[in-house]
C-alpha cells in the first residue's frame, strides 16, 4: 500500500497560500478589462495603477516594520483578509462612467437628409477602421436605427408650422414636436431607416461613415424622403441599430473627458486603492510567515509552499473565467459578478485556516536598526535592489497590461467567437502561468538555486522574461498567449522563490519581516514605473511597439547582471559553498582511494 505522508504543521499553511491566492487572481488578473469596460482608458488606468504602486510603496516597510515592533502579524493578517472579503462586495456597487454621447450627426437641408458617425474609439491597428469603412460606406443593405437627438431651434421664432403640407419636410415635424410641450420628452423616440451614401473621395473623412435617412418616424407620424426648408443640424446618440457593425462603431467605450471630475471614477480609484492595500498588506506578512515556519529549510522549501499559491490562483482563474462568460451569454457587456462572490466565500473559509496557523513572534532585538542599515550599504545588497526593481517592473507590464493587449487583438481579428470565450481564454492563459509554468518552478526552485547559485538565476529570469515579452509581438491570435505563459516558471516563479530565500539568507536576526517590507519598498518603486510607463507607451505606440521596448530592456539588464555576477558584486548563500565543498572533498577522497587501491 502507498502511503502518503502530510506535514500536517504547515498543511494549514498551504491552504492558506491556496486560498488567499485564489481571491486574489480573478480581481487582479480582470481589473484591467474591468476597468476598460467601465469607460476609463489604459492611460488612466495606468496612472491609476501607479498611485496603487505608491500606497505599496508606504505600506510594505510599514507593515513590516509595525509587526516587527509590536508583534502582532497575526491580528493585522486576520483584519487585512477580512477587509479583502468586505471591498470586494462593494466592488458589485460601482457606477460606470458616462458613455451616452453624441457620437452621431443629422443633418437636413432642402435636398436630402444624412447621418454621419464619427468612430472615436481608437482601435489596436487602423485595419480594422478600412474594413468597417468598406463594409458600411459599400453595401446597399437598410438599416433601421432607433437615436435620440438634442434640441435646436429651427428657421426662428416667427417660422410657422405649414400643418405638413409638404408631406417630405422633417423640419416642419421637428418644430411641431418641439412646441407641443407634452410631446418633447418623445424627440429622443427617432426612429429611422438608413443606407449608405455614395460620396466623392473629396467628401470622405477619416473615420466617419455616412448615410442617406430613407424616412423618419416621430411620435407616430413617419416621413418618408425627409427634407428640410430649415437647415436642421443637431447632435445624436444611437441606442440601437439592426446593423451590429454600426453599433460597434457608434458605441463609446472610453469616457473621453476629465476622469478626474467624475464621482464614478473616485468610487473606482477608491475600492482598488483599498483592495490593493489590502493585498499588500496580507501577501507581505504572509511571505515571512513562510519563511519562520520553515526555519534554516527556507531556500529549498519555501518554492513547495508558494506553489499553492499558483495551484489557488490558476485554477480560480480558469473556473471563474469561464463562470464570467457563461454569465455573460448574449450580453453586451460582461458580467464579472462571479469574481466578487467567489472572493467574498473564499475570504470566509480563509479567515478559519489562518486561525489554525502558528505565528511566530520576532524578539525584539536593540541592535536591528544598525544591522539593516549595515545591510543595505552593502554593493551585493544595492545591486540586489536594482535586480528586484526591474524584475518587478517588468512583471506589472505583463500583469497589467497583456489582458488589455489580448482584447485589442480580439477586436482586431474581429471574431466574435473568440470576443464570446474571451475570459475563458485569459483565465486560461492565467491557468497556465500558474500549472504549466510557476508550479513546478517553484517546486524544483531549491534545486536550481543550488545548482546554478543566486546570481545566475537572477540573469536567467531577465532573458526568460526578455523572451517572453518579444514573442507577445510576433503572434496574432491571442490563443498562442497560452503557450507563451509557459514562460512563467521561469520569469515569475523562480524570480520570487530566489528573492525570498536570499532576503532569508542576508537578513540579520529578528529582522526579517523588516528586510522584507524594505525589498517590497523597491518593488513597489518597479511597480509604478511599469504602471506609469507602460500606460503612456501602451495608450501611444500600441501594445506591439510597448511589449517590444521591454523586451530589449529585460535584455539589457540581463547582460547588466551577467557582468554584476562576474565582478563578485553577488552573494551566494554559505550552505551552497559548502555543499560544493563537501562534494569537491568527497570527490578527492574517492580518487585518493582509487589511487591506492590502483
């Protein structure tokens, strides 16, 4: 019979890991598209991010410093789990900008009447713009449209109504139902039936589509060629059209004014700003939690804890993602409620399993101040601080960003399978960065650390991330993203496990929840930067051109710390030295036998 044998004192660790993970990677792997569909744009979510990236910055040192001091990680990791379950209920609540703008106009005069509309949204390649310019502008299809249309004064006041003798003029009807004051609410009720234009080539405008107005109902009373004897020239908003193309060009997806002016969007920026305090604060204590527990066995053991925090992310994203579009089905808009309840049960059991865990206090210590500031005053500890700001600068790019990219190429290929299935396939695509890269990188990290030592490992995550970011550029159809992620293990999960355990191995005694809060204080710095710089680069040169920017520069620091590992400016961990010692005199001793014997 086999028998499996469970470490039961750090089992309630694991599940931890499991669960906390599992709350975090839905919201955080769909707030990007989450926020597009809310109308803001990536540039504002990018700044927002950063400003997420600053609260980090403050709080991770902070906290790391407060539990050091006053030796309560346990209540502060309970009340910041809890407060994670609370916010993401409220995330249910949260308004969308205003999107119904006139994006529409209709124009009369004494010959025909025609519908332009101006297509604002700017898509991942002008293509996509071409093709619906030819579709639309060349197609003899009637299209009925139901808009609603601001108010404008027609011909004066002294103008009067000819009770529609010419039964073809608009502005006669228009003017009439503007007077009548218990039919003015029923303008915005226009209904209209349309088809393309043909226009000159002098008369096309880049990204406007034009259509000749067959007839026109109001309140009723339908007119058929409309024509105007007062010029009418008035801004709309369609609420809906038999053409689906005309709806996607129509519709306005990013609020295009001053972000900062809308209660909508500090409600937003609000609960992200909370959450991301939240997760900030949990993720920092957990981590030393970890490494305490395990003791003197924290380099090669911490990879197989932290690997179910990939299992509870993975698999939560897939499931939940799939859940997202099942509830979604023949919606114009995804239904993300699936990701805010799932948290809120997960925050639940997760606070009875963090009750069973066994937190061990640090001492306090009189000496600790000195010996952190001796520390990082260190070559080996400063170059580690510049390896960990860019290792995580260019983690939040694809953390931020690549879901944003994968959309962008949906609406490019314009497949509406694919736009149907599309949070399956990125919480698949977060499956596999969790079971196909990280969980086995982080189960064998101990071993690769060992064999290749802290410096070279730190090289190889920049080229795998290098890697990885360039091939994002080279592909077209976003299912390919799923193999990519494979490259994960490498650029995320070994990177952290290498982060940790050498933080372990450099912190002095009863300081290691300190030396922790001050690493993450360089993360955070990496952080904002890829937020602020990869929202500007993502929002003006495409995700294409901004994917291949840090490609090459996880390239360049990757030589940068091939050449730092050279100059010794890296410090291998003691037990690695001698390890290799043991096997280099275990070898002598063998040949010497030999030879003897010989």
């Amino acid at each position: 019979m086999f028998r499996i044998k469970v470490n039961t004192k750090l089992l309630p660790l694991k599940m931890c890991y499991f669960l906390l993970f599992a709350s975090y990677g839905p919201i955080v792997g769909f707030l990007p598209t989450i926020a597009k569909q809310l109308g803001y744009s990536i540039t504002t979510f990018g700044t927002s991010m950063t400003f997420m990236s600053v609260i980090s910055t403050i709080l991770v040192p902070m906290s790391g410093i407060i539990v050091d001091k006053f030796r309560i990680k346990k209540p502060l990791f309970l009340v910041a789990i809890l407060a994670l379950g609370v916010v993401s209920a409220l995330f249910l609540f949260v308004p969308k900008a205003p999107l119904n703008m006139a994006t529409t106009e209709l124009k009369c005069d004494a010959e025909i009447t025609t519908m332009t509309i101006l297509n604002e949204n700017n898509n991942f390649q002008t293509t996509s713009n071409t093709t619906d310019y030819t579709v639309l502008n060349h197609s003899d299809e009637l299209i009925a449209c139901k808009i609603n249309c601001q108010y404008v004064e027609l011909c004066g006041s002294d103008y009067e109504i000819n009770n529609l003798n010419n039964q073809s003029d608009l502005s006669d009807l228009w003017t009439r139902t503007i007077n009548d004051s218990e039919n003015q609410n029923k303008l915005n009720l226009i209904y209209m039936t349309l088809k393309s234009k043909d226009l000159e080539q002098k008369e096309q405008i880049a990204n406007s589509y034009v259509f000749q107005v067959l007839s026109v109902q109001i309140n009723g009373t339908q007119i058929l060629s409309p024509t105007c004897q007062c010029h009418l020239n008035t801004l709309c908003h369609i609420m809906n059209c038999s053409n689906d193309k005309i709806m996607d060009i129509a519709t306005v997806t990013t609020y295009r004014g001053n972000v900062l002016s809308l209660y909508q969007f500090w409600i937003f920026f609000a609960l992200v700003a909370t959450y991301w305090t939240c997760t900030t604060v949990s993720s920092t204590i957990l981590n030393p939690i970890c490494l305490e527990t395990l003791g003197d066995k924290s380099a090669e053991n911490f990879g197989k804890q932290k690997c179910w925090a990939s299992i509870g992310w993975g698999s939560f994203s897939i499931f939940i993602g799939w859940l997202v579009d099942v509830f979604s089905y023949n919606k114009n808009d995804k239904d993300y409620s699936p990701v805010f309840y799932s948290t809120i049960l997960i925050t639940v059991l997760n606070l009875g399993v963090v009750n069973k865990i066994k937190v061990v206090e640090t001492n306090k210590s009189e000496g600790r101040w000195k010996n952190v500031r001796g520390l990082f005053t260190k070559n080996y500890m400063i170059s580690f601080c510049v390896w960990s700001i860019f290792n995580t600068l260019f983690h939040t790019i694809v953390t931020h960003f690549l879901f944003w990219y994968m959309e962008d190429l949906v609406s490019v290929n314009n497949d509406h399978s694919q736009k149907a299935w599309l949070k399956t396939l990125q919480g698949l695509a977060q499956g596999i960065q969790c079971f196909g890269g990280e969980i086995p990188f982080f189960f064998w990290s101990g071993l690769i650390i060992k064999s290749m030592g802290y410096g070279n490992c730190m090289a190889l995550v920049l080229a795998a991330m290098a890697v990885r970011m360039y091939l994002y550029t080279v592909i077209w159809n976003p299912a390919w993203i799923i193999v990519i992620e494979l490259l994960n293990g490498v650029s995320y999960a070994l990177g952290y496990s290498v982060k940790m355990s050498y933080v372990k191995m450099l912190s002095p005694p009863d300081s290691l929840n300190t030396i922790i809060g001050f690493i993450g204080f360089f993360d955070c710095i990496g952080e904002s930067i890829g937020s602020l710089l990869g929202g500007y680069l993502f929002d003006n040169c495409g995700g294409v051109w901004s994917f291949r920017f840090f490609s090459y520069m996880s390239l360049l620091m990757c030589f940068i710390s091939i050449l730092t590992n050279c100059f010794g400016l890296t410090k291998e961990s003691t037990t690695l030295k001698d390890d290799k010692e043991s096997k280099n005199t275990d070898l002598k001793t063998t040949n010497n036998n030999t030879d003897q014997k010989t």
